[in-house]
C-alpha cells in the first residue's frame, strides 16, 4: 500500500467514521465515505485493548498485505477505516482474509 493511500490524521478518521457508512461483523467494523478522487483512502485501527504494539503492527501488516493483494477488487474514490474487533483475534488467516473482504465488498454492492 502506498503513503497517498493511508488514511492518518485523527480528524480524516473522524470524518469519515462520523459521515460515512458503517458495515459490521463480529470481526471488524468498517467505515465507507466516497471522496470524489480517483483512488481509494484505507485507514486501519487496532485498539490497545487487543494487545501489544507488537500484536497490534502485526495485524495492521496483515490488514495491509490483503488490501493491496485485493486492490483492483474495489472501485475507486472511495475512504475506509476498518476497526478490528477482539473476536477476530482467534480467527485463521485464511478466515480472517475472507471475512475482511467479504465485508468490504458487501459495502461495494451497497453503494450500486
């Protein structure tokens, strides 16, 4: 994933959790907002709560290697802020991958 397409100041997640459309699961909870550009905007959030920094940059690793091998998968112009939840903690990566990529397309076939 490149610099330009990170979400990272506190008020763009702020925004975008407080104008966009939410998608839930037991394992993540996802925030959508278009963005009138031609690419698309990820910001990844993982609590404290979860576990250690160490944990946590692993995840967000994770996250981050899904979306940029799944990139071509979503249409442009858009803003994500995806929230991993404590469930997912003790979930496979093969599982994991598919729940995140289920609940970003299910938002993909919303917004048609």
């Amino acid at each position: 994933m490149k610099k330009y397409e990170i979400v990272k100041t506190h008020q763009d997640f702020n925004e975008i959790i407080q104008n966009g459309k939410v998608f839930r699961s037991p394992f993540f909870n996802i925030y959508q907002k278009k963005n009138g550009s031609n690419s698309n905007h990820f910001g990844i959030a993982v609590g404290k709560k979860l576990g250690n920094a160490v944990f946590r940059n692993y995840h967000k690793r994770k996250i981050r290697m899904i979306l940029t091998n799944h990139k071509k998968e979503f249409s442009k112009g858009h803003d994500y802020i995806i929230i991993m939840k404590e469930k997912s903690k003790t979930i496979t990566y093969q599982e994991f991958e598919k729940q995140l990529l289920e609940l970003l397309l299910k938002g993909e076939t919303n917004e048609k």
